[in-house]
C-alpha cells in the first residue's frame, strides 16, 4: 500500500497590529496571500484589529484572510 503523501504546506505568520484599516491594507494582505498560495504557504493574521477584521469581512474576504 502506498504511503500517503505529507503536507509540505508552510504557514507564515503575519502581524499586523497597528496597521490601518483601509482598503489599500486589504489590498496588501489579499496579494500576500495570493503570492503565498502559489507558493503553497498559508498565511494567518495576528493582532488585527477590530476594525481591520469588519473591513475584511465587509469585502468578502473573511474566510480568505481571516479563516
């Protein structure tokens, strides 16, 4: 029986206290995890903001960037 295959998925954290909350922001953080997909990471926020996490989420990135 063959083995089954390991994750060589790596997750990159990614702090973000004290950034804005604005769209130029999620901007940011929507291209970082694109470019990191593609590189099979994943990428988690820390220390986001109330504020940031109602924007994310208002644009329909939630489950992307905060799931």
């Amino acid at each position: 029986m063959p083995t089954p295959e390991r994750s060589t998925t790596t997750v990159v954290f990614c702090d973000v206290a004290g950034v804005p909350a604005d769209a130029l922001t999620v901007d940011a953080l929507a291209r970082l995890r694109l470019a990191a997909r593609r590189r099979q990471c994943q990428v988690r926020l820390r220390g986001a903001s109330p504020e940031l996490r109602e924007l994310v989420a208002f644009l329909g990135l939630g489950d992307v960037l905060l799931g």
